[in-house]
C-alpha cells in the first residue's frame, strides 16, 4: 500500500471497522463471505476472506480469495497454508489479486497451483495481478 494511504488518520479505524463487521455481521455470511482468523499465544497472527468472485472477467472462478494476510515471524509455518485451505475449496475454481511485486506471496500462491492469467489493475494505486486455480480434482488410486 502506498505510504499515503497508510499514514490517513483515519485508515486504522475505517479498517478496523470493516473487519469487526466481517467477522460479526450476518450480511457476511448471508453473501457467502468466509473469513477465518489465526492466533498465536492469544494474539491474531494471520486472517483469511473468500466469498463470490468479482470481477474475474471471464466469469469462470467460483470463489475469490479476497484476503490473506501473516505476520512475518509466521512466514513458512504452515499457518498461511492452513489459512488458504480454511476458506478456499479445492473442489472449486479461484481467483485472487495479488500486490505486484510480491514474489513472496506469488510464489506462495503458485505453491499452491495458482497461475497468473494476464489481468493486471492498479487498486488504491497498488500494481496488481490476477492469478487463477483450477478446481482441484483428487486423484483416484
């Protein structure tokens, strides 16, 4: 996010408002949003939001991951995976934005079969682009 965005007086509280309403307001759940939420010793680690894809394009994606954020000192701990699988279905077909550059979080989501399809935007004056998973079919032995 651009510095200016985040030195708003008012950008903590508009994102803390939002987030109380995620996690609290039935509209949420009624729209098919998911959210979970990571803790550690009592404090949020990492959260994690999908609900119906918007805007893909194509219209192809079932569900967009809307949202996944960890703190640093969680990175390779396995919790932004279990975060993922928390609210995305392998069973469906995704779609999420990402911050471009963020090599990290690409090559996570790319760990986890996303691809970049060739859609970019620029939201809040941040570079993203789009990437996009398959519905995951599990293999018959």
């Amino acid at each position: 996010m651009p510095d200016a965005m985040l030195d708003d007086p008012g950008f903590v509280a508009r994102r803390e408002q939002f987030w109380t309403a995620a996690l609290t307001d039935e509209r949420f759940a009624a729209n098919h949003i998911v959210v979970a939420v990571a803790d550690h010793d009592d404090a949020v680690v990492g959260i994690a939001m999908s609900g119906p894809a918007t805007a893909t394009g194509d219209d192809s994606a079932a569900v967009q991951l809307y949202v996944l954020y960890l703190l640093d000192g969680h990175h390779g701990s396995g919790t932004g995976s279990a975060l993922l699988d928390s609210v995305l279905d392998p069973g469906d077909d995704a779609v999420l934005w990402v911050a471009d550059p963020n090599p990290r979080a690409q090559a996570f989501y790319r760990k986890h079969g996303f691809v970049f399809d060739g859609a970019e935007q620029t939201d809040g004056g941040v570079r993203e682009r789009r990437m996009v998973r398959p519905r995951q079919v599990p293999s018959v032995i």
